[in-house]
C-alpha cells in the first residue's frame, strides 16, 4: 500500500442498510496515493458494527475502526476520527452516503497539491430522497466560491469535500465548536473558517450522493425540527459575518432566517406559534417590522384556515 496521503472519515449510526456501499465506493476509487478508512461507529443497535468489522477483516490495511462501549454523539464521533487519521488531506463520508466517480479523491487532491493556498475542495452532489428522486446540488449554474455566498447559503455537502487536515486541526483549537452546542451541524462552521482563512474551490461534476432521509438532522419532517435547524444554520452564519465580514450581512441573513421561519409555519404551525415567532425575531431585530412578506405569510394563514373550517349546513 502506498503512504496515506488522505484519510477518508467516516460516521455511522445505525446504517446497516447503507455502510457497505459506502465503503465500496471508497475500495472503489482510484488513486496514485494510499488511502485509510476510518469507521467511526457509534455504538449502533443494528448490524452496522459486524458488517465493519467483516471489511476490516479482509482490508486490515486500509480500514480503521473506531467505537466505544457507549454511543458518544455525531460531534464527539466526528472529533475523535478526525484526531485519528493519519493523511495529509481528510475527506468525510457519513455512512450513509457514497461515492459516484472513481477518481473522486484523485482529482480533489491533485487540485489541493497544485494550490497551496486552497483550504478545501468541494463538488457538486446527487441528492436522492427514499422514493427514488434525484437533484443535483448545488442548483445554481455556477458552484460557488466566495465567503459570502458561503455565508448565504452552504453549497457544499460534506460527502463531496476534501479539505486540508491542519486547517481542519486549527479549525477545532480556534473555534472550539464544543462550546457551541446550539449549533445542530459541524459542516457549515468548519467550511466558513476554511472560507475566512483560505481559498475554497469547486469541481463542477457529481462525484457523491447524499441521501435524503426523512429523519436526518438537515431533513426532519418535524417542523419545529426543520426550522431550529435552519435557524442553527443562520446563526452560524451570522457569528461568522460579524467576526470575519464586519457583519455586512447581518440584515440580510436575519431576514432570510426571519422569512423562512414564517413560510414554514404559515404551512404546518398554529396561529400562535406564527405570531410568537413573529413577535420574538422583531423583538431582537426591530427593522424586520417592515418586513411586507411576514405579513402577506400572515394573511395567507388567516384565509387559508378560514376556508378550511367546516362550515355549518
């Protein structure tokens, strides 16, 4: 085997269904550099744990277990995997995802060595739902490549990154995201700190699918769900625009966050929970009083719950 240039990291849960064909699609690659695998598996109550333990077996080389008596959590699990790995470059894959294009880790690090002052790759992805739909993403024509679009929107699925190892060393003694429990995902923070200290690029091809599951932290059917994940995410937008843009955005990221909260609970939520909502984001931002859409969502709430009341014959 040739010396580990990249450590792939892997976090799995209860992916019995789904671990084995991520971790072909990592056997599967073709590089001109060693490559580890290591398994972060969190105490699963499923078959996740045997089914790892086979690949280790017949890849004692390449693949790399790493468990515990006693589930740890998604954050603890992604840290001591990362503290593990031995590569130049960290690639991250959770367990129920995969790769699609078999020079995937090639061209990402080929791109990495030729740029020295690139911090992380990323490449378009296949998002496939349960039923069998596919989108690509991001959607826009271009990947984006700049802070503050990074800021507006994360364009980056972690199943498609490779990314500096001692940037991402330096990203958890500078940040230290353990002291940030409100925030619901270790993605975003860590690629923005990329974006504020380095150059990110992109490759403009599929090369991995994430799959949307219906009770995923980012794809919750639960609508309070939805929404504190979603305003975990702005926040975290939000302590980076003040530390790293001057918090240029800061009126624009609060009416996103204000707006999508609305539109979500114009659909699922009660009356109440709209107007508490409503009442709570002008309170710690007064310009969002102005905002004509909150109450346009409004008045669609109050007509559609009106036209669905059962009427008396």
């Amino acid at each position: 085997m040739h010396e580990v240039v990249l450590s792939v990291i892997m976090t799995t849960y209860n992916h019995e269904r789904y671990i084995a064909e991520a971790i072909e699609s990592v056997l599967r690659q073709q590089t001109s550099f060693g490559v580890e695998i290591i398994v972060g598996e969190d105490c699963s109550t499923d078959r996740t744990l045997a089914i790892v333990q086979d690949y280790e077996r017949i890849y004692p080389d390449c693949i790399r277990i790493i468990t515990s008596s006693e589930n740890v959590g998604w954050r603890k699990n992604y840290r001591r995997c990362i503290a593990a790995a031995r590569g130049k470059y960290i690639a991250l894959l959770d367990g129920d995802d995969y790769f699609i294009h078999r020079k995937k880790l090639q061209m990402q690090v080929e791109l990495l060595d030729e740029n020295p002052d690139v911090g992380m790759c990323y490449t378009r992805s296949e998002r496939r739902d349960e039923e069998g739909g596919m989108t690509l993403y991001p959607e826009s024509e271009e990947c984006p490549t700049t802070f503050e679009a990074m800021l507006r929107r994360n364009p980056a699925e972690n199943c498609t990154v490779v990314a500096r190892r001692e940037l991402v060393e330096q990203y958890y003694a500078e940040v230290r995201p353990d002291e940030h429990p409100e925030w619901l995902t270790d993605d975003l923070p860590m690629w923005l700190w990329f974006a504020a200290k380095s150059r990110y690029m992109a490759i403009d091809c599929p090369t991995a699918v994430h799959r949307v599951l219906k009770h995923s932290v980012s794809h919750d059917e639960d609508y309070r769900r939805r929404i504190a994940f979603v305003d975990s995410l702005t926040d975290i937008s939000l302590w980076y625009d003040e530390r790293y843009n001057n918090s240029k955005l800061s009126d624009e990221l609060r009416l996103t966050k204000h707006n999508t909260a609305l539109w979500v609970l114009s659909y699922n939520g009660s009356v109440g929970e709209y107007l508490t909502r409503w009442r709570r984001d002008i309170k710690e931002h007064r310009p969002l009083i102005k905002n004509i859409a909150s109450y346009g969502l409004f008045a669609k709430k109050i007509f559609w719950r009106m036209w669905r009341k059962p009427r008396r014959r």
